[in-house]
C-alpha cells in the first residue's frame, strides 16, 4: 500500500513530467492581503498572476498547498472531528496554468493520475460539468463536456448548478466554472442498489469530491457583475487527506497515516484506545488529530495566538481541542504540546518549518494549554449552572458572553457544548453583548472598497525607490475606499518610488503632482503584490505625468532603523544564542520594535553586551551591501531566511560584513552603518510564550533620546544641589525617606490609639445595639478603616460610622459586628451603596462587616453619620 508521502510525490512527479515547475507551499497566515485571514485554497498566493497585476515566472507550476478553513465563507469547524472528511488545516494539492492550457489538457491528466497512476477503480469515479447559469448569462462548460466524453462513460458525467460548479474565492475577485471529480467509495452491495450518481453532492460520507478541475475565466467585481480576464487559467485542487483515504480505501481520513501517527501518540498519552466510533471519546482523538496541525503549522508561520483577528483563530481552534480531551478523555493537563514532535518529524521534508522551530512552537503552544486549563474546569461548571437554569432550552445572550468574556469561551465553544445538551444560544442576544467589541475575525476586512477605475490595463506596476525617490510616472488605476465613515483614495502608479509596507518597515509617504495639483501620500501598503498609494483626496482628472516625490527625511530615517535591525538581530544572536530568530518587527522613523524568539527575560547585563556589539559595529562605518542570488546561493552562504514569509527564486539579500550579518530583505537600508551613528535600547519586555521584544532608536532618534535622558539627570541634580556623586546622594535620600516614613507611622500609630480610646468612651446604647458615630481628624482614607479594626477588637454587639474631611473631600467608615448583621439583616456595602453614597456624591463598597466610600461632597458628614444611626 501507498503511504501518503509516496502519494504526494507522486502527484508532484507526475506533472513534473508535464512541464510543470514544483514550487513550495505559501506560508498559511496571510500577508498583504486584506481580504483573507489565511490561505484557505491552493490558487491564493497566484492571485496576483490571475487577476494580470504581476507576470508569472512560469506558465505551469504544482504544490502542495498548507490550507486553513476556519473562518469567513469557508467555515468547516463545527464538522471537523465528528464527521470523517472535514479538516481545519488541509493539504491542497493543485496543478495551476497561467494562461498556457486550458480545460482539455487539465481534464486529461487528471484522469491519467488517477487511473494510470492512482489505478482508481473507473467504475467508481464520477465527473461533474457546470450546467449554466442564465441569471448571470452564462453558458454551459461545452469544453468541459467534450473533453469528458472522449475519456468517461457518459453516465458518469453529471450536470452541476452555479451552487456546485462554479467556483469563488470570495465575494470579488477571480472565479469560474469548475469540472469536480467524484469517488464513491460504498461496497458493491451498497453500489447495486444505489447507483453513486444519484449521491453526488448529497454530502455522502463515502461519496465524496476529491479534485476540482477551476477553469478561471473572470473576475467577480464588488457590485456582483463578471468580467472577463485578460488571460484564461487552470486552477485546480486536489484534498490530500480524501486522496490518501482513497488510495489507501479507508472509510474515514482519520484511518490513514496522515493521522494515525498522531492518534496513537495521544493513545500513549492518556492511555485511551481510539475505537474508531461516534463516540464522543472519538471525536476527541480526531479533533486532536485535526487541531494539532493547524495550530502547529500556524504558529511555525508567525502568527501567534492572541486575542483578535488571526491570532483569535488559532486561540479558538486550541481551546476547542483542550475541551475534547478535557472532557471526553479524562485528561487534566497539557497535551496538545507533547504531540508536536510526531508532527514536526513527520513533515520535516514537506513542510520543514515546524521541525526546525520546535522547541520555541511547544514552548507557546503549552503556555496558551496552561492558560486555559485554569479557567476551563471553572467555566465547565458555570455552564451546567446556566444550562440548569436555562429556560426554553437556551443560554441566554448574556450568559454566553460572561463564558467568552469571563471564563475565555469561544462563542462556538459554548454553541458546541449546548447542542451536545440539545440546547441552542440566544445568538441575537449574544452580538448585542457583544456590539461594544469588533468582529476579531473579520477585522482585516472593515474597509469598503470600490472597484477600481482602470486608466492603462496593460501597464506595469514597478517599484524603483531602491534606486530613485524622486521619479515621473503616471496613474494606471484608482479607487475610492471608505473605513470608519471616512472617504479617502487609492492610487496604483505605472512606477514607483514609494516603498510599500512589509517586512515590518512602514511605507513611504511624500506627495504627486498631477496636472499642476499636488496630493500627498500618506501611506503605501500592498495588496498581494500591487502597490497602492494612499491619499485623502485627489484630483479631478488623473491623465497625464505624475511626478512623485519620497519624503526624503522620513525615508533616510527609516532606513536607519531597518539597518539598526539588522545589526541587533545579530547582536541578539551573539549574546543570547543562535536560537533567536525574528518573530516580528516594525520600523519607521522614530523607532524600531524587535520580536524574537528567547525564553527568559533579557538581563541588564545581557542588554548592554548587546548595545555594545551594535555601536561597534556603527564605528567601523561597515559597507551595507545589497546583493541579487538565487535564494539557494543565499542560504548557502549563511543568509537568514524568515519562516512565515514566501520568498521568490531570485532574493534580495543584505550583507553587513559577511561574518557578522547576512539576511534575506526586501526593505531599504543606508550604505554604510556608521551612518547610524548610535544606537540605543529603550525597552525589553515579553509579548507571548517564548517570544520577547526590544524598543529601540538609532541616529538621530538615539541622540534625542540621550538628550533627554541627560536633561532628566541634570534637573535631578539641580534638586540634589549638584552632589560630586549622584547615586550617593540618591541613596541617602532614600533612607532619609525610608526613616521618616517610619517615624511618622509609629506617631500615626500612637495618634489612632488614642482615638480609638477617645471613640469608646463616646459609645451609645441604641436598642441594645453599641453604636459609635464621630468625625474624626486622620491625614488618609486607610486610617480610618485602621481605626474601625481597632474598635472591632474592643467592641462587640456594635455599629460604627466614622467619617472625616480629608483635603476637602468626604471619607466614610462602617462596621458592623456579626451579630447585627444577623439580627439586623444589616450589610455594610448596602449601607453605604442606599444611604451613605448619595450624601457624599461618591461610592465605595467592602464586606459585609467593614466598608468603606469615598466622594465629593464633604458638607453632609454629619448627616451621613445621623442616617446611618437611623438604621437602628
């Protein structure tokens, strides 16, 4: 039998043969894309190629394609794990022409794979054409058609709707009719006495789709219309877990060993047998199984879990794994994190991120474990309060969120804990709670854009600011785009010397003139590989030259602190180990901020080590020099490669001596590393599990910043009437502060003693009740709750109610012996919430024997000790 690697080199081999190139998998989390929070099908890092912003480097090309579906229009978390076929992440295996062949070729060869390769059973595979759709003027797949007909029985080719054979990535953007192919995978018996084309599409467990022939002919625009593209493309994709399940004829994805692996590893952890059933036991080793690649491969790509939008993802997705085995397998302690070496072993040659990072993946993974566990079994009882006091069979809006907000529950958590009660969520109820709050999963969509208006078609979209800040150019397309009610524009230029954001370094800003008017810029981002220029407003008309100019400061300055980056990534290297790698950054022209992976906190010492080595390394004015290679040459020769980031066969690599930095690096740099001139760490802090950050300023930012710091130490010296050594100045301020703090508590001491002897010989007798009321003279709020504590020790069967002005405001004391508050059925807290808060227009609260309130208004005191006495 085939294993699943067997399988997989397979496929690549076969279209390899083909002319196809083999390229690698596109990192799973999405960068310069604001339209997707992770690459969700195989054709998404080529969208560029489809939509003719960018010419491919080849005109065939295979993958296989790391996919997460967990959110947005391709949400498949509820069925993953409960069902035999849905998966959270997923291998897509696709073979792609841009504008090469078409439909015959792509429907050819994927049934030589699967016939004469596969040898699938032909009897058992089933075709599907796309039927039309008049609504949207759009004719039947005749190619299509034609080309199954030379090759499948025509029983066996069946008609699709726009719903099943016409495929979008999303709601704009490129799409198509797509021809499907189908496996029924039921025994003989079953087959005699149900044909499989009558359960094509019917969501049959083992009547299943396993290769989408896309035929990319359009593009869908926003306000629903088609239009045609300049080129035709094939798009196909191919799920490897269903291929391998298929080979391998297994009834379930999760009985091959693309799963299995890791199944009898969480056996061995919690000494559970998987039984293959419905049982909820396991449907817990199946999520395991499931979640775990996900959240591995996610986080070995750079996004960390976290509390919004893609990081909110994979936090839900872990959670949703804790519970199952939390509940289902009797497992009281971290386990996800013990299963990453069965992952990262297992595809070290396909997807070798993971292996090669994963102490620090574990590290984070086990950490967000930790976290949730403490809350989880605490939240789990709160759920069986709420669902026993549940009416109607529904946990209302506001229940559900206190599980979110409170005990850390994912809304589908909770919506998959009440359907295993046959309980719904008041799900209206829920959104209001939750309207204050944004919808962390689509947060990277909340700008409305408009389509774009298209001046030059076939133009270019270059950069050139590596070389040039001053250039003329023209406009090729705009658009108007709207966030937060606000209006503003997007430009594309024909040439550009605006450095769009990535790799951490800000974009560019500086102004255009256009037709004697000049716009400024105020940001340059991408959208996958395009440049836009953002801009407030612009002119009525765009023809004709453009003359755009970089804000030469801004940028200079920038590029500062991109090479004082560069410096300190090294540096970090050098002092701590070779273990650091970037987790993130960002660089402008105030400052940079550096994430990297380290597992303690960065000492003082360790820190100016790390300073030291940078400003050396600025003294010796080192050439900053930018070099073109293949990216193997690169690596060959020592370059530093980001996980997370898909680089290109040709890289821009960055040498700052060859034996101290050489990096990968698409951003703009200075020529020689003196003209940093100083560099300077600001802040270190932590930011995740095993991922630290450093605040730092270099050139003119880092004088500055020392300016400042020497302006500080010389108004303190000022104070300290210029001492020859400050610090021991500074020292004996302190232990002079230190010995006058405690004189001055042992005479408030002495001073709340003879207080409180003076309050009890003030004691009342009101229906057998001691009461104290007094306005009394302290200098804080503290003191007198010390002096109610003291009266609790020499007092019993009392009410107290102390009150005194302190610099003008009100501060009040109650205290009540146990015994009132039982017979009375008086509180504290109430006494001060109902009578006391409204006199002295403030609040407070406490415990039932002892509160406290402070306000505003200090004239009612008397009163407020008058209705407290009332009570009695």
């Amino acid at each position: 039998m085939l294993t699943s690697a067997e399988i997989r080199q397979q496929f690549l081999d076969f279209f390899r043969s083909k002319g196809h190139e083999i390229v690698p998998s596109a990192p799973i989390v999405v960068k310069n894309d604001p339209t997707l929070l992770f690459t969700n099908a195989g054709m998404n890092q080529f969208k560029d190629y489809f939509l003719g912003n960018k010419k491919p480097p080849y005109t065939r090309v295979a993958d296989t394609q790391k996919c997460l579906r967990v959110s947005g229009k391709h949400n498949d978390l509820e069925e993953v794990g409960v069902d035999t076929y849905h998966h959270t992440m997923f291998e897509m295996l696709g073979n792609w022409s841009f504008g090469d062949y078409f439909k015959a070729e792509a429907i050819a060869w994927s049934w030589e794979l699967l016939t004469e390769v596969y040898k699938l059973d032909k009897s058992r595979l089933y075709v599907t054409v796309f039927e039309g759709d008049a609504k949207e003027n759009l004719p039947p797949s005749k190619i299509a058609l034609d080309a199954w007909k030379k090759i499948v029985a025509e029983e066996h080719i069946l008609f699709g709707n726009k719903k099943d054979n016409f495929w979008e990535m999303g709601d704009t953007g490129p799409c198509g009719p797509c021809s499907e192919i189908h496996v029924d995978m039921r025994s003989d018996e079953e087959r005699a006495l149900i044909p499989g084309k009558e359960l094509v599409n019917k969501d049959h467990p083992q009547v299943i789709e396993i290769w989408n022939n896309v035929f990319i002919q359009y593009n869908r625009k926003k306000d629903g219309s088609l239009e045609p593209l300049p080129s035709r493309h094939v798009d196909t994709g191919m799920g490897f877990e269903r291929l391998v399940r298929v080979i391998q004829n297994k009834k379930s994805n999760y009985d091959t060993d693309v799963f299995t692996g890791t199944i009898a590893a969480t056996e061995a952890i919690t000494g559970k047998k998987y039984d293959y059933s419905d049982s909820k036991e396991a449907v817990a080793f199946r999520v395991i199984a499931d979640h775990i690649r996900a959240i591995a491969f996610t986080i070995a790509d750079g996004q960390l879990p976290s509390n919004t939008g893609a990081g909110y993802v994979i936090r839900r997705i872990l959670r949703r794994a804790v519970r199952y085995y939390f509940s289902y397998l009797d497992y009281k302690q971290p386990l996800l994190f013990r299963l990453l070496p069965v992952i990262g072993k297992q595809f070290e040659h396909v997807f070798p991120e993971l292996e090669k990072q994963l102490d620090f993946v574990s590290k984070v993974v086990k950490e967000e474990e930790d976290a949730f566990l403490k809350t989880l079994d605490k939240g789990l009882k709160r759920i069986d309060d709420i669902i026993a006091q549940s009416v109607n069979k529904t946990i209302n809006g506001r229940a559900a969120f206190e599980l979110f907000d409170t005990y850390g529950f994912p809304a589908d958590l909770t919506r998959l804990i009440a359907a295993e009660q046959q309980m719904d969520i008041d799900e209206e109820g829920f959104k209001a709670e939750m309207q204050q709050q944004k919808d962390r999963s689509r947060a990277a969509t909340a700008i409305d854009t408009e389509d774009w208006v298209v001046l030059d078609e076939f133009a270019l979209n270059e950069f050139v600011g590596y070389d040039s800040l001053e250039i003329q150019t023209k406009v090729t397309k705009y658009r108007k785009v709207k966030a937060k009610g606000k209006e503003a524009f997007q430009l594309v230029l024909e040439a550009t010397p605006f450095y769009a954001e990535s790799g951490g370094q800000v974009g560019d800003t500086g102004t255009l003139e256009i037709n004697d008017e000049t716009i400024v810029i105020t940001d340059t981002k991408k959208e996958n590989n395009l440049i836009i220029h953002f801009a407030d407003t612009i002119p009525a008309h765009l023809n004709g030259p453009v003359f755009a100019k970089v804000d030469l400061g801004k940028r200079k300055a920038t590029e500062v602190h991109h090479s004082a980056t560069h410096l300190l990534h090294a540096a970090l290297r050098k002092v701590l180990g070779t273990h650091v790698a970037q987790k993130g950054s960002l660089v402008n022209s105030e400052h940079l901020r550096f994430d990297f992976s380290h597992f303690a906190k960065v000492t003082d010492e360790e820190i100016a080590r790390i300073e030291t080595i940078v400003n050396r390394k600025i003294r010796e004015n080192a050439p900053v020099i930018i070099k073109e290679m293949s990216k193997e040459d690169a690596v060959a020769m020592g370059a530093m490669a980001l996980f997370g980031e898909k680089y290109g066969d040709t890289v821009r690599v960055v040498i700052i001596d060859p034996t101290y930095s050489i990096e990968l690096c698409g951003g703009t740099h200075v020529g020689n590393t003196g003209e940093l001139g100083l560099f300077k760490i600001k802040h270190e802090s932590a930011v995740a599990a095993g991922v630290r950050r450093i605040e730092a300023v270099s050139g003119a930012a880092a004088a500055s910043f020392v300016d400042e710091h020497m302006a500080t130490l010389a108004a303190v010296k000022e104070m300290l009437k210029n001492p020859k050594d400050i610090s021991k100045a500074v020292e004996h301020l302190v232990a002079d502060n230190t010995e006058l703090k405690k004189r001055i508590e042992s005479l408030e001491a002495r001073q709340l003693n003879i207080l409180k002897e003076e309050l009890l010989q003030k004691v009342q007798l009101i229906h057998g009740i001691n009461f104290i009321g007094a306005l009394v003279d302290v200098s804080n709020a503290d003191a007198l709750k010390k002096l109610s504590f003291d009266i609790k020790s020499s007092l019993s069967n009392y009410v107290a109610v102390l009150v005194s002005n302190i610099d003008g405001k009100a501060a009040v004391a109650v205290s009540l012996d146990e015994t009132v508050v039982n017979d009375k059925k008086l509180e504290a807290p109430k006494i001060i919430k109902e009578h006391v808060a409204p006199l002295i227009k403030g609040g407070g609260g406490g415990q039932k024997t002892l509160a406290t309130a402070g306000g505003q208004d200090a004239s009612n005191l008397s009163k407020v000790i008058e209705q407290v006495k009332s009570l009695l």
